[in-house]
C-alpha cells in the first residue's frame, strides 16, 4: 500500500510518502522552490499544495501520482464546518476584511481557507507547475486513491508514537493551533491510540510564544527558536506576569488570557532596532514559564498514563531547552521528540496514520531523518563541470575534510540524503573546529546571523557522555546539555552563554561518512565533536542540490566545500 502524506495548510509545506508502512522518502516543498518555510500561514497561501516535494517523493519510490492508494491531508477542514459554516455553501464577502470576524482568533477570510482545503484533491490532480507535471497527468483517468482528512494535532501525534522506537508511549504534542486544538494529550498501548485530552483555541502556549516573538521584533512563526537563544541572556524579570497569564487545570487544560503585551511592556522593538536589557528579560520570562508549564502538563500526562516513555510533536517541541526540562524532570525514563516536529512533521504523521488504519500494522521506527533528496558523484562532477568550478577529487573524504578542518576553515558539507526537517544533521551541513573561542561568531558572520545565536556540536555518540554532563543518545538535536566543567575550555564554540549545547550524537550506523569524519578529526586533534550548523545563510531555505550548496558557498565567506568526492577551496 503506497500513501502520500500532505501538508499544506499553514507553513512547512511538505510531502511524505510511505510504502506498506515504511517511510521511503519526506521532504519540505521550501528546500525545491527556495522560499523560506514554502509560504507564509496565511488564508490566501492554503491552495499552494508541496509539488515539488511531492515529485520527488514520487520520483524516489519509482512510481506516478495514479499509483498513489491513499492520500492523507494533515487537517480535517470538517471540524470547522460543523462549527461554522453551511456544510454545502461558504459565503465569503467581495471585502472579507470588511466584516469583523466571529471571534478575536478565526480570520474573516477562513472561508476562502476552507474553500481551498476542500478542494484540495481537485488542486492535486489539476495544479502541478508545467515543469514537474509529468508524474501527475496520468492521474487524472487511472487515479484510485482515497482521499483522508487527518485531524491536525492526530497528524501531530502519529507522527510521534508511530515513529518512536517505543512500544507504548505517552504523546503530547504543543503547538500554535490545528483546526480547532492546540495542545493535545493521549497514550498509545501499541494497539490503539486514545486521546486523552485536548486544549482548545484561543488558548495556546505555542501562540503566545508566537506573539512574544512578533514583539520582540522577530517574524512570527519562523523565528521563535531567536527567542530561546536570547532567553540566556536575560533575567526572569517578568516571569509573574507570564504566570498570571496562564492557568493550568488539575486535567491538562489551561486558560491564557490576553497578553496585551504593549501595554504590560510597553512598545514593541521594531526588526533591526537595538535589543536591550527589557528584551532580554521578557524572553528570558516566557522561557521559563514556557518550562514550567510544559513539565506541569508533563506531570499530569505521567499520572494519567503511568507510561515509562513520552513522544512529543507540535513546532513548540522543537524548543530543545524546554525539552530537557522535560527530560531532567524525570517523570519518564524516555523522552523523544519527532525531528521534523513542526508543522512539515504532519505529512509524516498524516501518511503513517493512515497506512497503521488501513493495514493495522506498524513495521517502521525513526532512527535518522536522511528521507531527503541525494546527488551522486557523476552528477555533482557533471555540474562542476559544467559550471567550469575549479576542484579536486578526494580518495578519502572523512580524513581529507578533517585536514580542513584541522586548519580552523569552515567547511559546506554536502553529503547522501538530504535531511526532513530543521535541523542539519550532518548532510547539507556547515561544519568546523570547536576549537577555538572565536568561530561561534565566524559563523554568525558567515551566516549573517544576530551575535547571540549560539552553534551547535555534533559529537562521536560513544565519547558525548564524556563532553557533556550526563548526554544519552540525541540523534536529533533537541535537547541541551551541560558542557562537561573539564571540557568547556577545549570546546569553547560550541558552548552558549548559559553552559550549556545543543549536541547531536552519531553513529556509525547513522550516518558512516559523517561519523568516519568525527573520528578523522578526533585522531588528529583529540576531540570527538565538532560544529554543526545548517549549510544556508540568513533567509534562505537549507540547501538541496549542487547547485544550491555551490552557489551558497560562492556567496558567502565558507571557505572550503566538501560536495561528494570533490573538495573546492578558496
């Protein structure tokens, strides 16, 4: 049974697609089209469906649209219709913005929304760009799918216990908003699913993280993980009022009342206008209480479900210092966080949610998110080729990039499968030597990044115990850690402000030439870790082909791109 995942509705657009419960390929629609987040979560962007990301699913699996046995759509636009609107006819105003809207948090527009959710199977057959549409024609006379709404927050969810290494869980997923919910809670007993409780719109830690975000002066929905960052430098000056914002219930469910943060703050910072103290105090605030709030919620899910593991999804689950409050709180022996857990992660979970009810089998775990495109080396060399790009060939990648590296150049590495989700993981990744105070800010530089962000390390998984303070295997890079009291000194790139990093761990079995490079670099240098950051720069989407890293790497101060077998230096 072959199922294509979709997600379209708000940002992360991407497509999934699984083969009798085996992912074979995800993929977000920005890293093809180079729009950042493939869109913005607006009414008007919702028909735009992940083409691309959708050819090369297709492409990866050999088949055509027509082969396609189900289509699974991460939100079940039927939620809001029995709530709203006429279930046959939505009226929408020549002026929507004109009328005011039915509450504070729904949109004058979200007819036009729905509207297009409710046609998106005819968008899917009719839509794909000139350029692509060859693996789509055929499914206009032999298509014999079935077509499923997947409620937003259970894509969310699916994604999370029918991918964790777990046989039963607790699932939590915390995110800015579904259809109607915005924070869920449940249990799977590797049977059956049950969710167990659900907060509902208007009320959401996600948005508020959101709207703190938007006053802060960052993009909203994009942004929120520069507030994390910035949170270490702050003070929880105003951790109060945050706390009086918010009102947890003994069962899960909580109340926010309305920020009005221009006038509990004063005004908010304009984009590129100066961060001070305030600001720094404000994230720092809603950080913690964003902690606390979660481990409380944490708490009443354990008691509900005396379960030894805990699954999470939702964009707020990439808040990897919340996560390890979570983790420290001990409540679970085992907690893991779905990688791709932002709203691209809803393809995935929409896909095996509906191949686990068709087949009521579940044969796949996620150990890696390498379900991206790759470029082999008669592709790549073809392309340098032809671009007339000066390169040498390598006979042994690990330990020649390490001799790079060794040198304090930083280094593009573009490498197999491209990753699913935020986070580089070692295949379209900026790497260098943690060896040296300085490169956090050469790489902020190169990337034309705020001075406060912090990088991040990846380290050899059977030597990260001994580099940061009681690290477990973090394959994924959503959880911080201490950087070990005898090791800050050797690795001072890697270490934020507040002692801590966001580490990945790898293994040979991984991810073999970026584990081979660790051990390269760690035979000459003594270290097993090295900086990881995400091969792009500022405003720009991860790159994906050749042509991308190539043109990344040209463009900015990089020094040296390791792409395939081939080595360019500057």
């Amino acid at each position: 049974m072959i199922t294509l995942g979709l997600n379209a509705v708000f940002h992360d657009s991407a497509a999934c697609l699984v083969r009798d419960g085996e992912v074979i390929a995800a993929a977000e629609e920005e890293r093809f089209t180079r729009i950042k987040h493939g869109k913005r979560p607006l009414p008007f962007t919702t028909w735009e469906l992940p083409f691309h990301a959708v050819d090369y699913c297709l492409a990866t699996a050999g088949i055509e649209l027509a082969d396609v046995d189900q289509v699974a759509y991460s939100y079940d636009p039927r939620l809001l219709l029995e709530e709203q609107f006429d279930k046959e006819k939505i009226a929408l105003p020549l002026q929507p913005s004109a009328y005011p809207a039915k509450a504070l948090w729904t949109s004058p527009w979200e007819p036009l929304q729905l509207a297009y959710i409710m046609n998106a199977e005819r968008q899917l057959l009719d839509g794909a760009p000139h350029h692509i549409r060859k693996r789509f024609l055929s499914a206009k006379e032999r298509k014999h799918w079935q077509w499923h709404y997947v409620e937003h927050h259970l894509a969310h969810e699916a994604s999370a216990f029918l991918a964790a290494p777990f046989g039963e869980s607790a699932v939590m997923t915390l995110d800015g908003r579904g259809e109607l919910a915005t924070t869920t809670y449940g249990r799977f007993d590797g049977r059956a699913f049950e969710r167990l409780g659900e907060v509902r719109m208007p009320h959401s830690l996600g948005l508020l993280y959101e709207q703190v975000t938007d006053y802060l002066g960052f993009l909203h929905s994009s942004d929120e993980y520069k507030v994390m960052a910035l949170a270490s430098y702050g003070s929880p000056e105003y951790a109060g009022v945050f706390r009086e914002m918010i009102s947890i219930k003994d069962d899960g469910t909580y109340e926010i009342a309305d920020p009005k943060l221009a006038e509990r703050f004063g005004p908010a910072r304009q984009r590129g206008a100066e961060l001070t103290k305030k600001h720094f105090d404000i994230a720092r605030s809603l950080q913690l209480v964003l902690e606390e709030s979660a481990v409380s919620l944490s708490t009443i899910l354990k008691e509900k479900t005396r379960s030894k593991n805990l699954c999470m999804a939702g964009g707020v689950a990439l808040n990897c210092v919340m996560n390890a409050k979570i983790r420290d709180a001990g409540l679970f022996d085992n907690v893991w966080v779905q990688p791709a857990a932002g709203d691209a992660g809803t393809a995935l979970g929409a896909a095996l949610w509906s191949d686990w009810q068709a087949r009521g089998l579940r044969a796949w775990s996620m150990d890696h998110a390498y379900l991206g495109p790759a470029y082999g080396d008669e592709e790549i060399k073809s392309f340098l080729d032809r671009g007339k790009v000066k390169y040498r060939k390598m006979h042994d990648i690990p330990r020649e990039t390490a001799e790079v590296l060794e040198r304090d150049r930083i280094v593009g590495w573009f490498q197999g499968r491209m990753e699913f989700g935020p986070r580089a993981l070692g295949a379209r990744s900026i790497l260098a030597s943690p060896l040296s105070a300085g490169m956090q800010q050469r790489l902020n530089d190169i990337k034309d990044r705020e001075d406060f962000r912090p990088v991040a390390p990846v380290v050899m998984e059977e030597h990260a115990a001994e580099w940061f303070t009681g690290a477990r295997t973090s394959p994924f890079m959503l959880f911080v850690y201490d950087v070990a009291p005898d090791k800050a000194e050797r690795i001072p790139a890697v270490r934020h402000v507040d002692g801590t990093a966001r580490i990945q761990t790898v293994n040979r079995n991984q991810n073999a030439l970026y584990y081979d490079l660790l051990r390269a670099f760690r035979d000459r240098t003594g270290v097993p870790v090295l900086v990881n950051t995400s091969f792009n720069t500022r405003s720009e989407p991860v790159v994906c082909t050749p042509r991308d890293a190539v043109e990344c790497f040209w463009t900015s101060p990089i020094d040296a791109l390791a792409i395939g077998s081939f080595l360019l230096e500057k």
